[in-house]
C-alpha cells in the first residue's frame, strides 16, 4: 500500500522502523510534530521520528496543525491507501481521516474502551490494572471511539513502571501494526465495535498530581508513584541541613507494615502511609542522575524517623 506515518515519540518510532524494515509498503510522507526546544541549550531538535525518517531519506512534514487547510489539501494530495497513526499528538479533522483510499489507523496503548485518551500507559499502571494491551482500531471523529482490528494484552507485574510497560508495549505494538497491515491490504481485517461499557478517559498527566501524598493508602500510592515514572516523576520534599530538596521516587514496592504517614520506618527508605508503607527502591535527587535507593542512601542517610515533607 501507498500509506503515510504520523508520529513523533519513541512509541511511534517503534512501528516505523518496522514498516520501513518490513519494506512492504511505500511511505508516502511521515508526519510529526514540529522541532521543539530540547536539551540544556534549548535548541530546537527534531522528534525522534522526524530523525529516523531524514535517516532513511523520506518525506518528512511537521505542520503545526493538521486543520490548516494548506496542509489538508497536501494531505489530500498524497493519494494514500491507508495512513497510520501512532502517538502524533493532534487530533485529525475528518477532511484527513476519510482521505486515504482505505481509510486511518491508530496503534493505541490500552485495551479499548479503557483509557481512552490522551495518556492511556501511565493511567492503566496507576490505577493497579494487572492487565493491558495494544490494539490497532480504525480512526473517526470520535476519541477512540474507532472500531478495533488487532489486539494485544499484556501484563502490568507488581514492579513495573510507566516506562517498563511503555517498551514492552512499543515493541509488541510495532509487531501488530505491521500484522495488521498486511490484512488490510489484504481484504482481510475484521473490525470490532467497541463495547459501550467499560469506558474509561485517560486524562492528560498534570504536574500537581506528581507531588506525593503520603496519607494515601500505600496500595493507592505504589502503583500510583509507578505510573508516574519515568516522567513527571511523583516526588516528595527530603529535609536536609540546607533546607528541603525535591527528591523523585521511580521505583517502590508496597509493604504491609504500619507507621506514621510521610515517616521513615527504618534506615533504608520505607515509608508509612494512611494505611501500609512503601518502600522506595530507585529515587533521583533534584539536580542528580537516578540512583538505586542502596546507592543514594550511601551519599544522603535517611534515618529512620525522617519526615518527607
């Protein structure tokens, strides 16, 4: 098929390193985000996908919004087959969606209709949902609301983060996409109504929610902290001689244990909460690189005792 690639994260450069190994497909034009500021120098850089597409000498476009009817007409005028959609970071008018001859598909990370939305990943892992997946669904009007195609489940484990699940699933989703892909052309793709219960939204992650309250129940607190990591990052407020620094926790464990919320319970980083503790195992200090909670505590004792702030 003729088709176009719109993405821009590491997620979406996983399924398009592996349209362009499969080699089936021509790829018309590849869409992303336009360069942003980056870096400590906040020089504009490209997005990864934007990169790896110059690498391989494709067409690249980065229009800053997908309306402008300049670039719908561009659009338009690709004469596509299908075009898929993977973490682009716009939401597409219908003038785009009905443009390919086959039509628009999207490579979601969540198990339709949960987490539809704008950060289904982090969502599923803070919520304590053993499971989740990928599916490929058929792009319309409405937010994910598109009939699926393909699907995938995985499994959220008592120690994954955001990001561990963010990489099993970028991988397992390329695979599918490119599946998927061949069936289309093929004639052979069954679509799927999504059911009209179970919907849940996935709302955007914002800064607030990533300060750590430690009179939550530490079972509401763990997979909450781990769904945050590796970004934002829930933090907390360590007391120092110097006054208090912004520590991040990217990785901790429930443990039944009982204490005092916000309170250390021992010398190696176990907290109390409103109702059990949690022990925090990977953490990175304002302005410092991550640490494992052994190494940290090496340069920063924690007694027990310590209240976060």
């Amino acid at each position: 098929m003729r088709i176009a690639f719109l993405g821009t994260p590491d997620f979406a450069l996983a399924a398009l390193r592996r349209i362009v190994a499969g080699a089936e497909h021509e790829i018309a034009c590849v869409y992303s985000q336009p360069p942003s500021p980056r870096g400590r120098g906040h020089e504009l850089k490209p997005s990864p996908v934007h990169a790896f597409a110059l690498e391989q000498g494709l067409m690249v476009r980065t229009p800053a919004s997908m309306r402008d009817p300049d670039e719908i007409a561009a659009f338009q005028a690709l004469d596509l087959d299908a075009a898929c959609v993977v973490a682009f970071g716009q939401i597409l008018p219908a003038a785009v969606l009905d443009a390919p001859r086959l039509g628009s598909f999207n490579l979601h990370g969540s198990l339709l209709p949960r987490w539809r939305g704008a950060a289904p990943i982090q969502r599923a892992v803070m919520a304590g949902d053993p499971l989740t997946g990928v599916e490929v669904m058929r792009l319309t009007e409405g937010l994910d609301e598109g009939p699926v195609l393909a699907s995938e489940t995985l499994r959220i484990g008592p120690l994954d983060t955001a990001g561990t699940v963010h990489d099993r699933m970028a991988a397992v989703g390329a695979e599918l996409l490119a599946r998927t892909l061949t069936d289309i052309a093929a004639g052979t793709a069954v679509e799927t109504p999504q059911s009209e219960e179970g919907v849940t939204y996935a709302k955007k992650i914002r800064p607030k929610e990533a300060r750590i309250d430690w009179t939550k129940p530490g079972r509401e607190l763990d997979p909450k902290i781990r769904g945050l990591s590796p970004f934002p990052g829930a933090w907390f407020l360590l007391p120092t001689d110097k006054g208090p620094v912004r520590v991040k926790v990217l990785l901790c464990a429930f443990e039944d244990h009982d204490g005092p919320a916000g309170v250390t319970l021992d010398d190696a980083l176990l907290v109390g909460t409103g109702a059990g503790a949690v022990r925090l195992l990977r953490v990175q200090r304002e302005g410092k690189g991550p640490q494992d909670a052994e190494m940290f505590l090496r340069g920063t004792p924690v007694p027990a005792g310590t209240t976060f702030g």
